[in-house]
C-alpha cells in the first residue's frame, strides 16, 4: 500500500515508517502538523493515511479537523486515526464524511487508540481493513461517542444480542471474530446480522457496504 503518516512525534513517525517498509508498504510522505497533511493526501493520492489528533500549532485537534478537510477535498479517501485520546466532536465530524455510494469504497475509516494496539499484526490489518474501505474503531471510541445519543434511537427494534453484534461490528470485526467473542456459531452471527440489516431497512447489497451503512447508523443513533 502507499501510506501518508501525520504525527509530530518523529520517534513514532520514523518508527511507523520502518515497520511499514519492512512488511512491503511505500509511505509516501511523513509530515507532522495538518496543513501537511492535507497538502500530502491531494499530492500523492495514498491508499490510507495515518493521522495523529493533536499536532502543531495548538496540539488540540488540528490533526483530526486536517483530516476532515482532506476528507472533503478527496473524497473517501482512507483514513486511520492512530491517538491517545478520543475527540468526539471531530470524530463525529470525520464518520460524517462517510457516504457510502458505491460498495466498500464509501468507507475507509478508522479510530484506534495508541495504547490500545497490543500486537503489530492486530495493527497491520486494521490499516488494510481502512485501506480496503472498512470501517474500524476503538471499542472506546464507539462508547463515547453514544454516550449522548440514546433519546430518539432508530435501533430499538434490535434486541439485546442484535445491538451487541452491531457493537463489535462497530469495532471493525469479522462474522467469525464475532462468534469466536460471543462463543456462539458463525451461522448465529449471520442470523444475526441478516436481522440487523433488515431492521434498519438496508436492502440487499454489496456485503461490506451495508456493514458500513449499520455501522454508521449504530453511531448516529
């Protein structure tokens, strides 16, 4: 894949760099404050780009609000947020960019946070999943960002079990990384998200697509 890195932290940027090059993948640029950022995702037109939040000059949010921006000046271009801290408002701001029209092409976003990668490999995919037009976001992204969203919520006709598979699909998981954390069958798992889809209306279509469009209505809720 060719990769953009936004982080003002050189020792983290450079160390992204050489495990990126190591396991195969071009970065193609490495900057650290927003303007870069947005100049870089214009110019190269990378596959995924790696964003810290805080960056220069205020070290708030310029990082995501860089990302907004090259969001909408190239339009579903991946992005993966790789921070210590979640910033609702413009987390909310960047799932809002997510316009899924065509396929898995609409998506193309994540929210990690740093102290909560465990292993390299675990990284590497969520970076691919982006990469690929998926949607994957820390489980405690997910949670603050509903705390707020509970008083007209479109999902009450799922059940306990539906919302609960919705969460992890939230989390960027798998039908079989699903059942493996439920311990309940693949099969169920498909049930499951079968009913999901038909609850909030997703007609038939491209599978990772209508993944996303759940994802974004369990978040929007």
């Amino acid at each position: 894949m060719r990769v953009v890195i936004a982080d003002d932290a050189v020792l983290l940027r450079e160390g992204l760099v050489r495990l990126l090059t190591e396991h195969g993948h071009e970065v193609v640029a490495a900057v650290g404050d927003g303007d870069s950022l947005v100049e870089a995702i214009v110019t190269h037109r990378p596959d995924v780009s790696i964003v810290d939040v805080r960056m220069p000059p205020s070290h708030t949010d310029e990082g995501l609000r860089a990302a907004v921006e090259a969001r909408q000046r190239v339009p579903r271009t991946p992005i993966l947020v790789l921070s210590q801290y979640v910033e609702v408002s413009y987390a909310d701001d960047l799932l809002a960019t997510v316009r899924p029209s065509g396929g898995a092409s609409g998506g193309g976003i994540g929210y990690l946070l740093k102290d909560r990668v465990a292993a390299i490999d675990d990284f590497l995919d969520a970076l691919r999943r982006v990469a690929t037009g998926g949607t994957v976001l820390d489980p405690e992204v997910v949670g603050q960002l509903l705390v707020r969203r509970r008083r007209d919520d479109p999902l009450r006709q799922l059940t306990p079990r539906e919302r609960e598979v919705l969460g992890l699909m939230a989390e960027g998981r798998s039908n079989t990384a699903i059942a493996r954390t439920l311990v309940v069958s693949d099969g169920a798992v498909e049930k499951h998200v079968r009913n999901i889809f038909t609850k909030l209306q997703l007609p038939p279509d491209e599978e990772q697509h209508r993944r996303v469009l759940a994802v974004l209505a369990y978040l929007r809720a």
